[in-house]
C-alpha cells in the first residue's frame, strides 16, 4: 500500500508529547483562506516555481535552458523547481519514521500524521497508526474533522492523541471561509469525545476569521460543555507560508497577524469560562 506526503519532519516539540517526527499526507477537503501549507490542499502530486535566491534577473537562463526547467514569470525568474508530493510505500514511511525511535523513547514523543488532512487517505493512515502501535511509538492525529465517521473512529483504535481543529464555531462562517460547514467536523468531535479518546482543541487565531468577541464566545462555551476536551491550544496565524501560493500559482489575500497581548486575553478568557482546561497560546500555523 502507498500514500502520497509532501513531507517528513523531525524533531518537532510543537505537535504532541516529546520530540516527535510529523508525517504530512497530501490532499484536504477544506481550502481555508489562511492555510500556512498550500501545497498540502490537492491531492496529486505538483511543481512549485519559486525564485532562485541568487538571482539577478537577468533571465538568460531561461534562454539558455535547454528542458524548460526555468520560467520567467512576471518579471521574477522562477529558477527553483520543486516537486509537492510524492508516492511512497508504508515501508518507506515508517523507515523514515524508525530512525528517530531513540528520541522517542528517551521524550516520552512520537509520530504525529498531520497534512493536509490525514483522513483523506484513511487506508494508508490506519496502515500507519497500526505499525507505530505495534511497535510502541505514541501516535497523534492531527486532523480538521471534515472525514468519515467509520475512518476516524477506526483511527482512534491506534490514535494515543488527536490534535482537533476548530476554526469557527458558526457553520455559515466557516462555509464561508474553508469551502464547508461545520456540522460534520461538531458532529465526529462530539462522537470522538464520547469514545473517551485523548483530544487536543486547536484554534488558528486569524483576524477577521475568529478572533472577535462572538466567536471567541462560542468556542469557550463549546469546551465548557464537552468536559472531555483535555487542552486547547490557540495558534496564531502567521503569512509565512505566502511565498508558496506564489510558487504554486494560486490566489491568496492579506490576513494581519494577531495581536499578541489580545491572543494571552483570549486564552485566559477561554480557561476561565472552561474552568479546568488549559488553554495555552503555541506557535503559529504549521
Ligand atoms: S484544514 Fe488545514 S490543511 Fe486544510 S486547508 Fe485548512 S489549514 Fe490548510
């Protein structure tokens, strides 16, 4: 069986327990205005055109190149070509991830699948959480809700952790700025909750999107009611991720960061109105 990633990354602190490595699958049903990895949203494979660092404009390359590997595009000389995407087995997945099992057993860490949405290829995900569990490594699933309720709940056989995002609250709001409502995301979280799984709340905090007081309002009341929510994590929205929506041809518009003092009130609020439950500010989008 193979799946398709768009990377491999190790040594993450910021996505579950301990040191972890971060398998990132390829393909999403939502297409959020703010998402930090454009390339992780299509599910086939893609060339992202980016410009080369040491680049004088000039253009003669592209003249030159003999196999269309440059392209000069609106002025900028797009030198740097790269793939976003590729198919691997889950032998090759979990080689990768093996290397790092050292760390995991010395940090208490793990393998977390994030994406795009995971659930999205949810036999090579199942695939991959069996073998972690068969040999020992905490997994955690990072996922945005919008996915079968038989894949998720056969995920959380083998999920020591799910990282669960909530973007809004109001489902004519969030259609509005992912693509879909909410009922199915509310609906699988509720249904997780109830299988009495481990789960983390994750909200981007995105000016204009959720930040404002109505909002902000919803979600801490959402966590009051469901107890089982262990921790909620707020993570600030940041453009870093803008120079890929260049590279990959695709429309993006300009978000303000968030306020850091405001996010430090908000998660005060949300601990405050859910007494019980941490609510922390973490690093930004990933
Ligand atoms: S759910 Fe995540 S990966 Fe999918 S579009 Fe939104 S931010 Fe991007």
């Amino acid at each position: 069986m193979s799946g398709r990633v768009f990377d491999v990354q190790r040594f993450s602190l910021h996505d579950g327990p301990g040191i972890r490595t971060v398998v990132f699958l390829k393909g999403c049903p939502l297409r959020c205005s703010w998402c930090a990895n454009p390339e992780s949203q299509r599910a086939e494979a893609e060339i992202a055109w980016f410009v080369g660092r040491q680049c004088a404009l000039c253009g003669r390359c592209a003249v030159a190149c003999m196999c269309e590997a440059i392209r000069v595009d609106d002025g900028r000389v797009l030198t740097d070509r790269r793939l976003m995407g590729r198919q691997v087995t889950i032998d090759e997945v979990m080689a990768e991830v093996r290397r790092d099992a050292v760390f995991f057993r010395r940090s208490g860490g793990g393998v977390t699948f994030s994406g795009g949405e995971p659930l999205a290829q949810p036999g090579f995900l199942l695939e991959c959480l069996r073998r972690c569990r068969r040999w020992g490594y905490h997994t955690a699933v990072e996922t945005c809700g919008q996915a079968g309720w038989e894949d998720l709940r056969e995920a959380a056989l083998f999920t020591d952790l799910f990282l669960y995002d909530l973007k809004q609250l109001d489902s004519a709001r969030h259609r509005t700025l992912t693509g879909q409502g909410n009922e199915l995301i509310l609906g699988n979280l509720e249904r997780l909750l109830g299988l009495g799984v481990a789960v983390t709340v994750r909200v981007p905090v995105v000016p204009g999107a959720n930040d404002d007081r109505e909002s902000l309002s919803a979600l801490a009341g959402f966590v009051a009611r469901h107890r089982g929510i262990r921790s909620v994590e707020l993570l600030p929205y940041h453009p870093l991720g803008l120079h890929k929506y260049d590279a990959l041809d695709v429309a993006w518009s300009r978000v303000e960061k968030p306020d850091p003092a405001g996010l430090e009130a908000m998660a005060a609020y949300v601990a405050e109105v859910a007494a019980g439950v941490d609510c922390v500010v973490t690093r930004g989008l990933g």
